[in-house]
C-alpha cells in the first residue's frame, strides 16, 4: 500500500496544534508502514521527520479544490489528510479527511493568519452544514480527534462515511511521574489563543480572588487583546511570554498549581493532556470534550465562573494531599493517550480503504 501524508499544514517556525498533530502523527505512522510526506514548502522538513516527500501546491492555494490532478501522478493507494479541506475532485486514490471540531459554526470568526480570500470563504463555508457535507463525501472515511466530535459529525448527519478515532497526543518529552507537592509560588498556566470562544477573560477575572497569583499566557497575544486582559486583573498578575518554546512549556508547567482553560468549545484540548502527563492539574471549563479527555482527573467549573475558578484554585494549592492526588490522576488519565496509539487506529483504516478500493 503506498501512503501519502499530507504535512501541507506544518508551520515552519513553531507549531500550532494542526502542525504538530501532523508532525507526530505522521512520525508514529512511519514506524508502522512507510509513508511519503506532502509538503508545500521545503522549509516544513526541519520540523518534520526524516521521511520520503513531495512537493505540491499549497492548501491555501486557489488550485485546491484540483489538487487531485498532482496527487494522482504520485500514484497514491491512500492520502490522509489532516484537515477536512483537501480536493479530492478526480482523485484515483482512497482519501480520508480529518475533522478536528465543529467550533466554527458557533464561533465564525476565521484565524486571522489566513488570507483574505480565504477568510471571506472561511465565513460563507460556515453559514451552513452543506458545504461540509459536500466535502466530506469527497472521501472514503473521515476521522476525528475525539468521540465528542464523532457524535456531532453524526447528530448533524455531515457523513455517512466510517469515522476513525485518532486522538490527539502529548510528546512523549512531557511525561512525567506524579509530583509530590504542589509550587512554593503559585501560579497558573493557559496555552492557547485568544480567538473569543477560548473566554480567557474569565481566566483573567479569577486573578483578582488570587493575590500573589501569576497567570502565564504562553502563546503570541496581540497588543490590544492583551491590554483588555490585564484590565481585568490585578496589576502585574498577567505574564504574557508571546510564544514559548517546548521546553520553556514544560518548565512553566513544572512551576505551576494548574494548567487552566475556560474554552467554550474545543475539538480536543492538547494542553490538558500535556499537563496531565507532566503531573500538573488542570482546571478546566465544563465542557462535554474536557470531560472526555479530562475524565475524573480533572476540576471542572462554568466556563464563566471566575470565582469558582479561583476557589479550586486556591484549594489545590493549599492542601498538598489533594494537589498530589490530582496530580497522580492526571499521569493515570494521560498514559491513555499515545501517537502510537492514534497511528495504530489510521492505519488500520488506511488499510480497510485500500481494501475496499480492490474489491
């Protein structure tokens, strides 16, 4: 079976969650079956492993919808891709499609990285399911990162296609033993945007039943949406990093009380699952997929309740038994996910698609 991953969606800096899902995916899938990358810009491949590639036209280019035409030459037996947008018109190859979420309906606002154009299709895209579900039967099987989006994909009755389960993961640099104490100073972290649906504006109102607190944002935060955070918490509470790196990550979550989010809607929520393998607890948002990867291990409050934030948070940090028990949980409840795992369930359907395409 010769399979093509396509890597089109790794940044060439510093990952974002589409890129790094890409980059560990298609690691862990090599191990098991050899697979060639598709990439759209040679400088992806220093982020990416060392594998097979070719290079073709990029996701956001006015060609995608015929992306099919160089992708046929390759000879192909199965394409996966790891967002649910690549063409499949007059494709002569098994495809599966990935969705991560359905956050767009109720949140429409696009990344504002994106071009304009695609911004503007990014809006009409989402006014309604049918062109979803168009797209959606360009493919022979549609996989999710999370049993809560598979339900949505069919509640909305978007596919009738078979939906893989293939989770996300943390690195495996992140796993940790279950930490004895909880920090001397106490502090709280979110990794993640600022998109409005992420609400972070609760996590900066809690800061101000948290005296002597630290919230750490680690992630690029612009001028404006940062000024309109810290006038909503005590002076000098926000630490705005702009961007860390992998290991910074973890030192921040090795300081830190809890990992925290107050997320409205998510397709997954890698940052639970990283802070729980590093045995940091999370406090998160009261939501049907924190629920889901977060399970018995995590402290769930509404998403708008800043107060009651703040009072779990001070909980933890001041009863060392139960900062330990958390911490212990949330090691337990990470070690269930692995990108071999998730590898694993791909290929399996990987293998079931080029199946069916012979019979």
């Amino acid at each position: 079976m010769r399979l093509l991953f396509d890597c089109r969606y790794v940044r060439i800096d510093r990952h974002d969650g589409i890129s790094r899902y890409s980059a560990e995916l298609v690691r862990a899938l090599s191990a098991l079956h050899p697979v060639t990358m598709l990439i759209s810009d040679e400088r992806q491949l220093h982020m990416l492993p060392d594998l097979p590639h070719e290079v073709i036209s990029a996701p956001t280019s006015p060609a995608e919808p015929f992306v099919a035409r160089e992708i046929n030459r390759l000879s192909p037996d199965v394409v996966v891709s790891p967002m649910q947008t690549m063409g499949s018109l007059g494709r002569r190859y098994g495809l599966i499609l990935t969705i991560h979420d359905l956050i767009y309906y109720e949140h429409p606002r696009p990344p504002q990285f994106l071009p304009w154009y695609v911004r503007a299709l990014w809006r009409v895209y989402h006014l309604s399911f049918w062109p979803q579900r168009l797209l959606l039967r360009g493919a022979d099987q549609v996989a999710v990162v999370s049993a809560t989006t598979r339900e949505l994909l069919r509640a909305k009755r978007l596919t009738r296609r078979p939906i893989p389960l293939v989770p996300n993961a943390p690195d495996p640099a992140f796993a940790s033993t279950p930490r004895a104490a909880p920090p001397s100073e106490p502090s709280l972290v979110y990794m993640g945007s600022f998109m409005p649906y992420k609400n972070v504006e609760t996590l900066a109102r809690a800061m101000r039943d948290l005296p002597g607190w630290r919230l750490h944002l680690c992630s690029k935060v612009d001028a404006r949406t940062l000024a309109a955070l810290e006038a909503q918490a005590p002076a000098g509470s926000i630490v705005a990093h702009q961007g860390v790196s992998d290991d910074e990550y973890r030192a921040l979550l090795a300081g830190a009380t809890a990992l925290v989010t107050a997320s409205k809607s998510e397709g997954f929520g890698l940052p639970l699952v990283e802070a729980m393998s590093a045995g940091t607890p999370i406090l998160v948002s009261d939501t049907p997929i924190f629920r889901e990867v977060g399970g018995t291990a995590a402290g769930y409050f509404p998403a708008e309740d800043a107060v009651l934030l703040a009072t779990m948070a001070k909980r933890l940090q001041a009863d060392p038994g139960a900062w330990r028990s958390a911490s212990a949980a949330g090691v337990a409840r990470a070690a269930d996910y692995a990108w071999e795992r998730s590898a694993a369930s791909l290929l399996d359907a990987c293998r079931q698609v080029a199946q069916r395409r012979r019979s």
